[in-house]
C-alpha cells in the first residue's frame, strides 16, 4: 500500500514538473513572434538623414472639419458700374487726355473736340442775344409812350384809343423779350449738354462717374459721330468675381451668401464677398451656370481679368480626430501613417481614413489624439518599407 502511494505522488510531481516546464515555452514564443512583427513594422532613421529629407513630426489632434464649395472664376468690373462715353453731336477730336489705365474724377475732361452742332447753335445764340438787346432798347420808348398817353387820357387831352394802342406795343415788346431770353436758354442748355466751353464749339467730354479708364478709341483729327463710344469707364471699388458652376453644385450655393476670395497675388490674404446672382440659364454645352459673387475692392488690389479662387462654406462640419493628408501613404494597398516613438524610430501604422477637407485628413480608427506623426517626409519612411509586406495588426 505504501508504495502504491509513493507512486502516485511521484507521478503527480513529474506531471506538474511537466506543466510548468510547459508554459514558459508557449509564453516565449508567443512573445518572440510579437516582437518579431513589431520589428517589422519599426523604422529607424538616424537625425542628421531626417534633417536631410526635412522630416517633420506634428501630434494628432481633434479639429473641426468645415466642408467649403470652391470654384475659380475672374475679376469682372460690375455692370451697372461701367459707363461708356460718346458724343451727341458730329465733331473732330482736338485733344485726347485720358488714356487706359487712368483713374479720373467725376466730371474730369476726358477728350475735347471741335462740335460742328455746337457751331450751329453758338450762331444761333448770338442771334438771339442781338435780338434780345433790340426789343430790350425798342421797350424804353414804347414805355414812355404808354405812359405819355395815358396822362394824355386822363386829362382830357389824347383819347383813350391811343393810350391802349401804345399799351399794347409795350406788351408786344416785353412778350418778345420773354420768348427770346427762353430761346436763349434752351440754346444754352444744348449747348451745355454738348459740353461746349465759352460759347464757342469746343466740346468736352466727362467722365461720367470717378473711376478707371478701360477702353480709350480716340485720336486727334479723328472725325467722331454721334453715339460713337470714345471711352468707357469702370468704377473698381466694387467688382464680381464671377465663376461657372455646374448643375450639380448649385444646389449648394444661395444668393447672400458669404464667400471667401483668393489671389495668386496675395496668396496668404482673402478677400471677403457675397454671393449677388445665380444664372437661371444653363450653357447646354458646358452645363454650367454663372455665379458671381460681389467683393469691395476699395484699394484697387483686384484687378479685371485677374484669375481668383471662390470658397463658399457648406453645411458640412464636425469635430474628428485628424492629420495632414501629407502624413497618409499608401503602402500595399493600406493606409498607413508612420509614428514616432523616439528620436529615431518609427512604426509604420495602418489606419482607417474618412473625409479629407481642406488639407485635413479624418482617422477613423488606428490612431489616438497626441500621438506623434510625421506630417513631412513620410514618402521616404515608405520607400523603406515599400519592399515588404506590412502585416496585419
């Protein structure tokens, strides 16, 4: 009996000598192959060769994603804005003083021309006048003579037929002078209208509004006619930028609202506008539809025909984890961001991405806000391990 007992008990130690011998070995494997795929998946870069490529590390962060239309159009002087100038009457130009370019005032000459109208009218002016001066000196005696007649009358020396005849032609007289001072101003204000100086036929012509010269076809010596556009006018302190949009984006776009505008000139500035008009037509060729928007303009930094970039905020927006699109590679067919753990080691990580905005890239899982990423420069870290395969996490 006793050495049936000694047995079993020697049997039950080898067995459980056996099981902790066991144990360890599972456990050493399984932690030997952990390593081995985190050692596959670390990089290492030394810093005098990521100073070399620019390599640049940024954390993660939560930020809010604000979706933006764009769509790019051209500076546009505004239509009600924009004046052309013409004469009224046939002339020949005598002097040009504006070219295009020129920013002039309200009123400010822009050309002079000899106004073969204004010739005409100035004649008919002076003819006027001297017949005006001849009733005004005709009066004085028919005036007196009223008056004599009517002492006469009253006291019984002349007969009051004679009094009211000499009435009558100081009435005559006076009706003539009022008709002519009216012809006189009319003629006046022809003349006026023409821009004719000093009662000659010299004529000038103004700008109608303060603004910028854009278009300028007149010469000295060239014979101009009526309704012939000398030059045209544009007031810039506020312009459209105007852009085609495609039907399937008007939906996202309503007059009112704001808009961002952007230059290559000034690229680091934007300037702020508003959505003033959507086209009812459609190009049948292009499917597109004019959208301006109206921008002030008031140091004449935008210029017409200068190509600009239009940004437009939609309802899109929320708050996401997310990093530079320029941290994201693609590297066998997975999305993978590379995160530093030290100075100069990096583990190549997949993630899962959602929306890009604006530069900005959403990580939907993979990734936690604060860990370091390397935003420039992670297409070197891919060449490194582009060659093999970059294992499942």
């Amino acid at each position: 009996m006793k050495k049936l007992l000694v047995v079993f008990v020697c049997g039950l130690v080898l067995i459980g000598g056996c099981k902790r011998n066991g144990t360890p070995a599972a456990e050493k494997e399984t932690s030997s192959d952990s390593q081995e795929t985190a050692k596959q998946k670390e990089i290492e870069m030394l810093l005098p060769a990521q100073k070399h490529i620019g390599l640049v590390v940024a954390p993660a962060g939560v930020v809010q994603l604000s979706e933006y239309f764009r769509a790019t159009g051209t500076v546009q002087p505004i239509d009600n804005r924009v004046g052309e100038v013409s004469p009224l009457a046939r002339g020949r130009v005598l002097e040009v003083k504006a070219k295009v370019g020129d920013r002039v005032r309200a009123g400010e000459t822009l050309a002079v021309f000899d106004n073969l109208e204004a010739v005409d009218l100035a004649a008919q002016e002076q003819s006027a006048r001297a017949e005006l001066a001849r009733l005004n000196a005709q009066l004085i005696p028919a005036t007196r003579q009223a008056e004599r007649a009517r002492r006469l009358a009253d006291i019984g020396a002349g007969a009051e037929k004679d009094y009211e005849f000499s009435k009558a032609e100081e009435q005559g007289d006076r009706a003539g002078i009022k008709s002519q001072e009216a012809v006189i101003n009319g003629l006046q204000q022809r003349l006026r209208r023409y821009g004719a100086t000093g009662g000659g036929s010299s004529t000038v012509l103004r700008a109608p509004f303060a603004g910028v010269v854009t278009k300028a076809a007149a010469s000295p010596g060239d014979i101009v006619e009526p309704g012939r556009e000398m030059f045209t006018v544009a007031d810039l302190t506020k312009v459209w930028v105007q852009a085609e949009v495609y039907e399937k984006d008007l939906g996202r776009i309503r007059i009112g609202q704001d808009a961002a505008i952007r230059v290559d000139t000034y690229a680091d500035e934007s300037f702020p506008g508003r959505v003033a008009y959507i086209s009812d037509v459609l190009d049948p060729q292009t499917r597109t539809a004019k959208v301006r928007c109206e921008v002030t303009n008031k140091d004449m930094r935008l210029k017409t025909d200068m190509f600009a970039n239009i940004e437009l905020p939609t309802k899109f927006s929320k708050q996401a984890l997310a990093v530079p699109s320029t941290a994201l590679q693609d590297v066998e067919g997975k999305n993978v961001v590379f995160v530093q753990h030290s100075a100069t080691k990096f583990e190549a990580r997949q993630v899962e991405k959602g929306v890009t905005i604006n530069g900005q890239t959403e990580i939907v899982s993979g990734l936690s806000a604060g860990e370091r990423v390397v935003t420039q420069g992670a297409f070197h870290l891919k060449s490194i391990v582009a060659g093999g395969e970059l294992g499942d996490d």
